[in-house]
C-alpha cells in the first residue's frame, strides 16, 4: 500500500536550502506547463465533438433508420458519414468537413448533423 503522506526528504535546515527546494519546484513546474501545452496541441486533432441526428429521408415508407453522424476535431475539422436506409438497400456515404465546411455538397440533416457537433447555432 502506497503512503502519500510519509515524508522521505528531510525539512530544509537553512535557507540555502528552502531556496534550492523552491528551484526544484520551478524546473518540475516549466516541465509539466511545457508537458501540459504539448498534450492540449496533440487534443485538438482527435474527435471531441459528436452530433448525430436519424431522420427519414423517404417520407411515404419507413420509420427514422436513415442517419448522420459529424465527427470532428477541435478545429471543426473531420468527417459526417450518412447512412441512407431504404427497403431496397443501404448506401453510406463519407464527407470530409475542414472547419465546419466541406467541399462537397451537404444536405439540410449533414448541415444540421455539423451545427450540433460544432455547437453552432
């Protein structure tokens, strides 16, 4: 069992050594600060933001098996990919998305899909 609370360094004696403690501290905390700045850069290219809305895009037949999901990073930037159901057959279809835009055209639910991810209104 791990004892957080046991001291194993010794109380600094004079201020010699209060003052080399402190720039102990100041070199772990520069090092966790650079650590810290060096993950939220590495954060903003993986997914953060999901939006996903089920609709029916043929109204007379069926229920809401149709679907597209938004899956972007912290920049707003990654993929929808919409899955139309019908009695027929199944198509998917994949979006690139650069900045909550992509260059291909959206329909109104892959539009709304990406507003929810993002948080756009």
């Amino acid at each position: 069992m791990i004892n957080f609370f046991k001291r194993e360094k010794k109380e600094p004696k004079s201020l010699k050594e209060v003052l080399f403690q402190f720039k102990n501290l100041e070199r772990s905390f520069d090092k966790l600060s650079q650590e810290l700045e060096a993950l939220k850069a590495d954060g903003k290219f993986s997914v953060q933001k999901v939006g996903i809305i089920r609709y029916n895009p043929f109204k007379e037949v069926g229920g809401n098996q149709s679907f597209s999901i938004a899956l972007l990073d912290g920049n707003d930037s990654g993929i929808i990919i919409t899955s139309l159901y019908s009695r027929e057959g199944n198509r998917v279809y994949g979006k690139p998305v650069k900045k909550g835009k992509s260059p291909f055209l959206l329909t109104g639910e892959e539009r709304e899909t990406i507003k929810r991810a993002a948080n756009l209104k």
